[in-house]
C-alpha cells in the first residue's frame, strides 16, 4: 500500500479534475511497482512525449487535455518530430506532420513552456542541488542528476507527464540519497588533457563505460580537471545510449563526489575497470565506418543540443578556415539559445557560412537531412549509436573539428591520435 497524503487522497478522488484523477492514477499504480512507499513532491518537470510515436501517444495527451489538465510545476518539452521554427526543413509526409504537430500543440495547451529541447539544462532556470524533479529523455536525466545534482528517476514517456499534471513522483530510486552511490569505478589511466579535439574521447568514454555498466553508477576518476559542462554533457548522453545511465560521479567535478571516498559512500570500490587510451580508440572505431579521405555526405552536431559554449568553438574553427563547407553541416539547438545567437548576431554569421540551424528537433530521429546516402560525419556518441537503426545512415565519428575540416573539404579528415 501507498501511504497517501490527504492531497493525494483528493487529486486521486477527482477533486482536482479528471486529467489529475488520471495522472494520480497513473502514478499510485506505478509507485507500488516501483516498491515506493509514498510520493513526493517535485519542483519541476521535463516531457518526453512530446516527440510522436503514433497514435496512442497523442490520445493520451488529447484525453488529458479534454479532462482539463494543466501541469503545477514549470513543466519544459523535450524535442518534437518537427522544427516549427523552420517548418520548410521538414522532410516527413503530410500525415506525419500533421500529427507531429497536434502533440506538440496538445502539450502547450497543457501548460507546458515551448521550449522542444533535449538540453533544458541550457536555459536560464535550471534545477539545484539537491531538488526533486522528474524529468524524462535520457541525456537530460544524467545530465540533471550527476553535473547539476538534482534528483530524478528514468521517467518516461506519460508517467513524466502524470508526475507534472500532480507535482508528485514516487519517493524511490535516485530520489534518495542511499541509491545515489557509485558502484563501478572508472580509472582513466592517459585521458587527454589538451582541450584540442577532446570531445570525442568524451563520448567514446561514455559509449564504452555504458555497456560495461547497464542501469548501474559509474564512477570516473582521472579526468581532466578543467572538464566542462558540454564534456560532461558528451559522456552522459552517451552513458544512456548505450546503457540505462541515469546518474554517474566524476571525482574532483560533479558536485556529489568531491573525493572518491565520498563518491562510493566510504564503503569498499566493489568493481574498478581500467581504461586506456587504446579502449577509447577501439570503441570510436566500433562505431565508425569512415576512412581518412572517404566522400562525405553531411555533417550534424548538437546531439544533445549545441550549447553557447559550442557555437563559439565551432564559430572559432570556421574562422580558421576560408572555404565553407562543401557538404550539408546541420546543428541542432534549442530556440533559446538560437535566440541568443540571433540577438548577437551569430545566427546571420553561421548562416552565411553555410550551417543549417535546427531547432525543436533533431536530425536522427525526423526527416530532416536532404542526403543520407553515404557517410554522415558527427561528434555525438548518441547520434553516431542510434541514427544509422532510425535513419538508415553510415556514420563517421569524430571530433567537431574534425566534422569541420571534413565538411570544408568534403571527405573525412581525422587527426592523427
């Protein structure tokens, strides 16, 4: 049994509308299969649902809102399957479009904010230490829990939204600091310091220690100490590809592992894996069909969603080069920080150099790309494990400079290593 507060009692009795009643329902069921003991409460939420699978997601949203659903926690939205910014990008059939479109609208009419990104993180209102949420997409999960530490479940497709419609989630998993610990440690014996070319190696870490771990806490030790968000960024989204990573330590970095004692709880490291720069490279190869000088089709970064931080680099190197890009260069963002790059100027520039802005989705999981024959070069271990199943495409998985250089010559470029 659910210990119920009299809130609880109420949403679940129907006093607060039948979409509540619903959620509440959702939840209370979900909470006991969960071994939870009660709910708690969340300050805010992030939905995955809103990118269309068929039918029966988009039902359900409509029958929330026809019951009168409103979300009481600031509730953003995941990517969608369309970019509304820039509708005449899309590639998908009138069908598709149609639907994509009515779950998006379903959603804001929910009350959720417009924000369609997989990067929420990247706005200026972000979870704190130690608040409750519950969040859904996979990147954003550990993202929230290791580098902001917030805490949240895997929540998924429905079950976030419920958790939004009640401001409540069932007090179990990440949600407790018992379950937070690590259990796998990650010793990198020559992680590359110099910040050049890098980010790979973050993905690629996060690609290898994925499998190793399944729904398992990695913890890593020996990274650089200057790691950046978008580093970290690269290895989490990458940990939940390839595993069902939804919390990782990064000693001396993320804010829940200072020392590696604290890291583990002071208890005994039960399980410690070694990894060389010679694992890294096997596992970026395993991922990559690409050869120096090998035709290129495209390129796309931004998987997650490019941050600030990331158009500047990727403004810096284009600045290094006289030549634009021979082939299509799509990057992916959020509106918020394409707004940011409108209000500066950076959009026209990066425009005018040929890169293709895409916002409210992403390009390997909705008809975007105009070529996906041939290799398509990124830097995201997400993008490189999951497009060539949705999309059907060959991928070359390099660094953004090397996505650059290979994009200027029109074939793949990849730095001696």
């Amino acid at each position: 049994m659910i210990d119920l507060t009299e809130h609880d009692q109420a949403l679940l009795g129907g006093q607060h509308g039948d979409a509540a009643a619903l959620a509440m329902r959702v939840l209370v069921r979900s909470a006991a299969l969960m071994g939870a003991e009660r709910l708690l409460d969340i300050t805010s939420a992030h939905i995955d649902g809103c990118l269309y699978h068929g039918q029966a997601s988009l039902d359900f949203v409509e029958r929330m809102v026809a019951g009168g659903g409103k979300v009481v926690v600031p509730t953003t939205l995941n990517v969608g399957s369309l970019d509304l910014i820039h509708p005449e990008l899309f590639r998908g059939d009138d069908v598709l479009r149609s639907q994509a479109q009515r779950l998006m609208q379903a959603h804001l009419e929910l009350g959720c904010e417009s924000t369609f990104t997989c990067a929420p993180y990247q706005s200026r209102d972000r979870p704190r230490l130690g608040q409750q949420i519950a969040w859904a997409e996979s990147n954003a999960i550990v993202f929230a829990n290791s580098v902001l530490g917030a805490r949240t479940n895997r929540y998924g497709d429905f079950m976030d939204l419920c958790a939004a419609l009640t401001g409540r989630a069932p007090s179990c998993g990440l949600h407790l600091t018992e379950n937070r610990l690590g259990q796998v440690l990650f010793e990198l014996q020559d992680f590359p310091a110099g910040r050049a070319g890098r980010d790979i190696w973050f993905a690629a870490l996060g690609l290898f220690a994925g499998k190793q771990v399944g729904a398992r806490i990695p913890v890593f030790a020996g990274l650089p100490p200057d790691t950046s968000e978008d580093e970290l960024k690269a290895l989490g989204a990458a940990c939940a590809s390839t595993g069902a990573v939804g919390l990782f330590h990064a000693v001396g970095i993320t804010p829940e592992a200072p020392t590696l004692a604290e890291a583990f709880g002071g208890r005994p490291v039960p399980e410690a894996v070694a990894v060389s720069r010679a694992q890294l490279q096997r596992t970026r190869a395993a991922l990559s069909a690409a050869r120096p000088g090998d035709r290129l089709a495209a390129v796309s970064v931004g998987t997650p969603h490019f941050s600030l931080a990331e158009f500047e680099q990727l403004l810096s190197l284009l600045a290094e080069e006289e030549a634009g890009p021979r082939v299509d260069f799509y990057v992916n963002t959020s509106r918020f920080i394409l707004w940011q790059l409108e209000q500066s100027g950076k959009a026209q520039v990066l425009q005018e150099r040929g890169i293709t802005l895409v916002t409210d989705t992403c390009t390997y999981i909705t008809p975007v790309m105009r070529q996906t024959r041939g290799l398509i070069m990124t830097n995201s271990g997400k993008w490189a494990h999951y497009a060539p199943a949705n999309i059907g495409v060959e991928v070359a998985f390099g660094s953004l400079r090397e996505c650059v250089l290979s994009a200027i010559r029109g074939e793949v470029v990849l730095d001696a290593h």
